[in-house]
C-alpha cells in the first residue's frame, strides 16, 4: 500500500507548539496549497490542508516559521476520530509531515516595508497575506542533506 503526500503551500497562521504527556513536542498548522483550475476565471482557489509535524522538526518549525512562510512538506495522510463534549464523533484527516522544506531564503520580505500588504493568491488581503520575513533554519545546508533521527524521537 501506498500513502504518500507532497505539498507546497503557505502557512494560514503561526505554527501551534505543544508538548504531549510524555514530553514529546508536536506542531500543528494549516498549509494553504493553490488548486490549478478554479471555478471563476481569475479567481485562484485553494485547499486548507492540516498537518503535524512531531519532535524536533516540530520545534524548529514553531521557532523559525509563522503566517505566510512557504513550505514543502512530504509525509502520509492519518486519519482518527473521537467525541467532542456534546458527545458527537468528530472525524480529522491531516498529513502528518516526515520532512518539511523552508522554501522562501532568510531575507524573503526584507525589501517591503513591515507594515505592507502583498497580494493575496486566495482571496481578500484581510484574510492571508506574505510574511514580514521568513527565517530558514536550514539555509545553510546543501538541499541534499538529510535530518539524523533517532527511533526515539519518533512518534509511534
């Protein structure tokens, strides 16, 4: 069987870090991804697709990226349920992430003043709009080099 998902998107809001009972760090975002055909002519439409990313990639992430940094993620679609507090089964489908890319260089917003709008690929300025900056904690290293994981810091 195969479950594998590549994605390239922005971040809808600030990357949410917390700390599971074990003390194991997740993050938990919305990547807004571009869909190719929309149903107005002119009108760009997108997908808002949640994802999880565990452990130290999770807290890196959560330190460099905030609302409107690019990504590439890869990683396999999980789906669970449970029931809320009125007692309704609630079903979730997210990606959880194995490897996530920054794609936008340290210095992507630096050339517009802090305060300004870019425009917006997916609707209204008020509703998403470009980062100020975007920090790349991996800008320093060649695209070819690989994370070291130990089994421990895997989630299952």
């Amino acid at each position: 069987m195969i479950n594998r998902v590549v994605l390239v998107g922005r971040l809808t809001r600030d990357p949410e870090l917390r700390k599971t009972p074990s003390g194991a760090s997740v993050c938990s975002y919305t990547l807004a991804v571009s869909r190719n055909r929309s149903a107005q002519p002119g009108q760009p439409e997108a997908d808002f697709i949640n994802c999880v990313t565990w452990n130290r990639q999770a807290e890196t992430m959560a330190q460099y990226l905030h609302k409107g940094s690019l990504l590439g993620i890869e990683g396999r679609i999980q789906t669970r349920s449970y029931d809320n507090q009125q007692g309704v089964r609630v079903y979730v489908t997210e990606v959880i992430t194995d490897s996530v890319q920054f794609l936008e260089p340290k210095s992507a917003g630096n050339s517009q003043p802090r305060n300004m709008q870019n425009a917006n690929p997916y609707g209204s300025a008020s509703s998403y709009s470009q980062p100020d900056y975007v920090d790349d904690a991996f800008g320093s290293f060649d695209s070819n080099d690989t994370l070291d994981i130990a089994s421990d810091d895997l989630p299952f």
